[in-house]
C-alpha cells in the first residue's frame, strides 16, 4: 500500500531497476524496450532515463514463475519526462518515506514524480499525494545540535509519516541582548557552548544574591520556582527562554514541535504547538508526530495513517 504522503513509494529500492533508452522517453517506446525483455523477479519498476536529462518510471508485469528471470509482458507508465525530476543527493536514505518526501521539496518541489539517487547510490522515486504535513522542529541552543530536531529526524527513519521537517533554533545568548551592560546576568546552568560575550553566573551554581538585589533572569517557570525557593523572593526581571512560551508568541501556519520541562509527557497540543518533555525519547517524538499528522489528515478530510503507513478509512 501506499505511504501516506506519496501516491506511490516503493518500499526499497531493490524493486526499482534502470532502464537506458535511445530516442525519446515516450509510452510506447518505454514500452517496446522492456516488453520481452527478462527482468529480475524482485523488479517492479523501472526508472527510466534518455542519458540526456529525462526521466520516466514505470510499474512492470511480468510472466509469473520461479526463475530468478522472468519475461516482461508489458509495463504501466506512472511518469513521463514532463512530470518526472531526476535528483541526485547522497544525504538521502531511498528507503525513509521522510527523506524521500525531504528531497522532493528541497530539489523539485514542483514535480509529481521524483527520481532519487541516494545513499549508496541507490536508485527509488516517489509520486506525491500532496498529504504530507510540514512540522517546524523549534528548540533553544546551544547545546548544539537541537535534540528536538534530532530526536524527529530519528523518529522519521524508522516510523513512515509523512512529515516535511524544518528546523527553527533560537540562541540562548541572543535573549541576553537586551540586557543593559553591567546588570546582573544569570542562566540558569552552564550549556556547553554558551558564548555570551559578557560576564553571566548560573543558577545551580547557587551564586549569592541580596534581597531587592538588580538583576535578570535569562530562564523559563521552572527557573522561577528555583530561584525563589533559593533566594525566598522571586527574580526582578525574567527573560523566557521557554520553547513553547517563544514558539506560541507567533501566529504559525505549519505546526511546530518543542520540548517544555512542564509538560509530562508523551506529547501535549497547545493550538498548532505540540510539546515533548524536556526529557523526551525518540518514542515521544514519533507519537507526537504521529498524531499531529492524524489530526492534520482529519482537519482536510483526508485518511488517517495506520501504525505502518496504510490509509485508514
């Protein structure tokens, strides 16, 4: 069956075979140089090519039987030369259903049909539906790389959704310049990588404070409620840091996935912001995406994706 996202995407790339042709790339003649041909058993589709820059793909039949050759009866064509994008990236996993939709976007977004040579130098294609589903992976940083991002583009590898992922970040330094020179500066822990590029104490470190004492807080609630039981008053002024309170401050078109300490897990919606816990697995991540896709589909009347990528009616 179909994975959602793509009216078509083989399931590997050990289905899809290449075919050179002399001349041009029409039905008829795709047809006439495979049929009677002998195609290997696993082969159910052949990408097409001219060498000159056109593409076609087509789905074969076959004449069933046992041998590891089988006659080619005739063939189905899928995408012609008009319609078809040829890519060639070898960041791209043929076999991950988000990959592949990832590389139509990025190399031909306006083409039905794209031909990939991936990793390895594998050759697939995808058909898209046009159900796939952009999420904004948004995170503060450092430290570097966002473990929102990551854990997604994890979760994406092993679990068929049809997501396109984008990455937003916000550096932590960067909420500190507003800041006056000279005013106290606390983070609330040392995150490898911080360059402030001024003087900055960190809250676990428990550095003394005086009551009434002038000074921000570059943190989120959590960081509040610190402080306060630390110190017995609550911080002056607070600068949030807070990945959802930061992605909820905008109006967003494509959802957007973020990781909140407040949040208990697996997953919460908060309008088109989903978040994780700060302590969130791979398993989180791939559930949360799972149902932000489901409620996306339901939202635009379109099918809701099974646990393996199969339309649900």
């Amino acid at each position: 069956m179909a994975t959602p996202g793509a009216r078509l995407i083989p399931t590997h790339c050990k289905v899809v075979g290449k075919l050179v042709l002399e001349g041009p790339l029409t039905a008829e003649a795709i047809e006439a140089a495979a049929k009677g041909k002998r195609a290997y058993k696993l082969t159910d589709f052949y990408c097409a090519t001219d060498g000159k820059g056109g593409w076609a793909v087509v789905r074969l039949r076959k004449r069933p039987g046992a041998a590891l050759l089988l006659p080619v009866t005739g063939v189905e064509v899928l995408a012609l030369p008009g319609e078809t994008a040829y890519v060639e990236d070898p960041s791209v996993d043929t076999t991950n259903p988000a990959a592949m939709l990832g590389a139509a976007e990025r190399h031909a977004p306006a083409a039905e049909c794209v031909v990939v040579q991936g990793e390895f130098n594998h050759l697939s294609f995808i058909i898209r539906d046009g159900t796939e589903v952009r999420v904004t992976a948004f995170d503060v940083v450092p430290p570097h790389p966002s473990k929102v991002a990551t854990l997604a583009r994890r979760a994406l590898a092993t679990t068929p959704l049809p997501v396109l992922l984008d990455e937003e970040t916000v550096d932590l330094a960067s909420l500190a310049e507003g800041v006056p020179r000279g005013t106290r500066l606390l983070f609330p822990c040392r995150a490898s990588g911080l360059r402030p590029g001024r003087e900055v104490e960190y809250l676990d470190e428990q550095p003394p404070v005086k009551q009434g004492e002038d000074l921000v807080l570059v943190g989120c609630q959590l960081s509040e409620r610190i402080f306060l039981e630390r110190y017995g008053s609550a911080p002056p002024h607070v600068v949030t840091m807070c990945p959802l309170e930061l992605a909820s401050r905008t109006d967003r078109a494509s959802w957007t996935l973020v990781k909140c300490c407040h949040e208990k897990g697996p997953f919460g919606f908060h309008g088109r912001v989903v978040a994780v816990p700060w302590s969130a697995t791979r398993g989180d991540v791939a559930a949360a995406l799972g149902e932000i896709v489901a409620r996306e589909h339901a939202s635009r009347g379109s099918p809701r994706p099974g646990p393996k990528g199969q339309p649900i009616s």
